[in-house]
C-alpha cells in the first residue's frame, strides 16, 4: 500500500498547482486565495511565500526563467525575486467573480488555463490556450470549474474535468497545431462521493486526480477505468503532481475553504501538504512556457 506522509502542517485556504523544479529540489505551489505563491526545499523543508496582488490560480516556468501564472485578472510573467508582473493576456471581463483556476503548459510551451466564476458557479469558464508568441485563443468554452488538465504521454490525447458537472473529459490533441478537438465524456464522478480537481499523468499513461470532497487520491488508467484509490486524512485534497529526484513521489495539495467547522476539528491537517510514496508510477516532467 502507498505511504501517505504530511511534509508540511500548514493552512491554505485553497492549496493548488504543486509543481516540481528538479534543478531546485523544491516543490512550488499557490494558495488561491491568501494570495500567494509557496516553495518548499524538500531536503530542508525550508518555506518561502511570495504574496501577490490578486487570486492566483495556477503557475508553471518559463523557459526563460520565472513563472506564468493564471490569476484573477489574466495570465501574467512572474519574477518572484524582483516582484515583477507582466501582464500576458487579460480576459476583460467586469464580472468580479471570474479568474484564471487550473493552468498547466502543454509539452510544445503552450500554456492552458481556464476560467471559472467563483461566486455564481455558472457555465461562465472558457478554456484558454496562451501560445509562445503571446497569442491568446479560446479553445472551448460553458465551463462551470475549469480543473484536471493534463496530456497522456504520447501528446495523443488532452484531458479537462469540469469538476462541478462530475465529468473529465478527452480530446483529440495535436502537439504541432495545439489542437483540441472531438471532445468527448472520458470519466464520471455522478456516482461516487468526490469529484476530480486536479491532476497528473504519469508515464504508465494513467491520470492520477485528487477526488476532492472524497478525502483521497484516484488512480485512472487510459480507457478511464478507475484502478484505485489512496486515502488520506483529510476530505479536501484539491491538486496531486508528481516530483522528488526520481519523479515517484505524488505530492498533494489541500484546503479549508470547503470545510466546515467540525470537520476541521476533526480533521485539522486540511490544508497541509501530503507526499504520496510507493504508488509505482512515476511522473513526467511539467512542461515549461516557450516565451
């Protein structure tokens, strides 16, 4: 059975995006809502928060050094040392409820995020492709939470839960083009206690997901079957992303937000960082922006 250890007791509102820096040894990930930005040095277990400005849903690297982030705004250019923030794309819209969730870089240096309204939850969010030459498209739109976005390792085929309809879905995916297309129900969450947030590939091909509200990470394997589950001790796990110097370790973010009060005096590791050891699968590397 895997061994679920807490690597750092902490209380984010809304623990999301665990990234991986091989070169740092050290995983990145945000608070949503705080706002701000964390990096944990896994040797030392040493922390580092970065505020920022406004909601931030989601980060990865550029090749060019620092991160982009998906925020309440738009998608900025981050330098964390310099404090830096370069505006990418804005989405314009005037609604205040609407911001930038799940974002991850497709292996090609795109960068995918979507947007969600996080006060009327309504089929507002709209799945956003950012390219390296700083051309922003809607690739597809009536999201109610945009979550889960991942690539199966052959860069056939893109996965993108809408968490709030209990669906992931597949798509078509053409590395060259940034194509996604044919977009089709892949996996159901209607008749289980959670739902899927976000998510990873591992190089086995299978989507690992944290089932939020159901207290555990999820194991699916490509045809969307799901192959097991690992508990752990907290209902609200919220993101899982692989790292460690041997990519085999599933590091779990979580929260607070959704918890009520008795369930946080039960459970009081929500919103604690969890590492996952020995599920077998190893993970790949997250791709980085091209710009």
């Amino acid at each position: 059975m895997p061994e679920v250890e807490c690597i750092l007791e902490h209380q984010d509102a809304i623990g999301e995006s665990p990234l991986w820096s091989l070169g740092e040894g050290a995983l990145y990930w945000v608070d949503v809502t705080a706002p701000c930005i964390y990096r944990l040095l896994l040797a030392t277990r040493h922390l580092t928060r970065w505020s920022m400005p406004e909601a931030v849903g989601s980060i990865a690297f550029r090749r060019r050094g620092g991160l982009v982030a998906g925020m309440r705004s738009g998608i900025y250019a981050l330098d964390l040392e310099s404090g830096r923030r370069e505006a990418l794309f804005r989405h314009g819209s005037d609604r205040p409820g609407l911001r930038f969730n799940d974002g991850k870089c497709d292996r090609a240096g795109r960068f995918w995020s979507g947007t969600m309204d996080d006060q009327a939850f309504e089929p507002l969010g709209a799945l956003y492709r950012l390219n390296p030459d700083g051309r922003c498209d809607v690739v597809d739109q009536g999201f109610i939470i945009v979550n889960g976005i991942a690539w199966s390792p052959d860069n056939r085929t893109m996965y993108v839960a809408d968490t709030r309809r209990d669906i992931v879905y597949a798509y078509d995916f053409d590395i060259s083009t940034g194509s996604a297309a044919g977009r089709r129900a892949w996996i159901s969450t209607e008749n289980i206690p959670g739902r899927v947030d976000g998510a990873t590939i591992a190089r086995d091909g299978t989507y690992w997901c944290a089932h939020v509200r159901g207290g555990e990470v999820a194991q699916y394997d490509p045809a969307g079957h799901l192959m097991r589950t690992v508990p752990l001790p907290v209902r609200y796990p919220l993101m899982c992303s692989f790292g460690g110097p041997d990519m085999d370790i599933l590091f779990v973010t979580t929260g607070r937000v959704l918890a009520t009060p008795d369930e946080l005096a039960a459970q009081p590791l929500n919103g604690s960082l969890f590492a996952v050891h020995g599920t077998g699968s190893t993970g790949i590397p997250e791709g980085e922006y091209g710009r």
